[in-house]
C-alpha cells in the first residue's frame, strides 16, 4: 500500500469552499422562491414553472447544497486525521 498525505492547509480550504458554496446554493434558492413568490403571474405556463421549480428544480437544488455541506464535513475528518497523525 502507498503511503498517503494531504495539504493541510489546502484541505482546510477545500473544506470551506465547500461549505461556502453549500451556502450560496441555499441562498440562490431563497432569492429565486422568494421572486416567484412575489411575482404577478398566472396561467398554465406560470402554474407548469412553479410546480417544476417546488416539484424538481428547488429539489435538485436542496440535494446539491446538502451534498456540498455533508462533502465539507468529509473534508475535514480526512484533513483532521492526517493532521493527527501527523502529531
């Protein structure tokens, strides 16, 4: 088995983009629903958008943020673990 190392410091910023990014996905989100959601407009072409973005879009959306945040908190045991084992 080869040996395995890692960047600290590059992993810790791995780590916080990831989570940064979790965040921006999250607040793009909020800013998209909230103009929907304030936005005059109806017939079947407005009922179809906002049934895929509650139904599809704003989903995909949510799983993309989690997978980010959760990615992040992996990123940190893995830099963490190298740093103790590196004391």
């Amino acid at each position: 088995m080869g040996m395995q190392g890692a960047d600290i410091a590059q992993m810790q910023q791995l780590e916080q983009r990831l989570q940064a990014e979790s965040g921006a996905v999250q607040e793009l989100m909020k800013r998209i629903t909230g103009t929907l959601e304030t936005t005059n407009w109806t017939g079947p072409a407005a009922d179809r958008f906002k049934q895929e973005w509650r139904d599809d879009f704003s989903k995909a959306l949510n799983t993309l943020a989690e997978a980010l945040g959760q990615n992040a908190s992996a990123v940190r045991n893995r830099w963490q673990a190298f740093e103790a084992a590196a004391r």
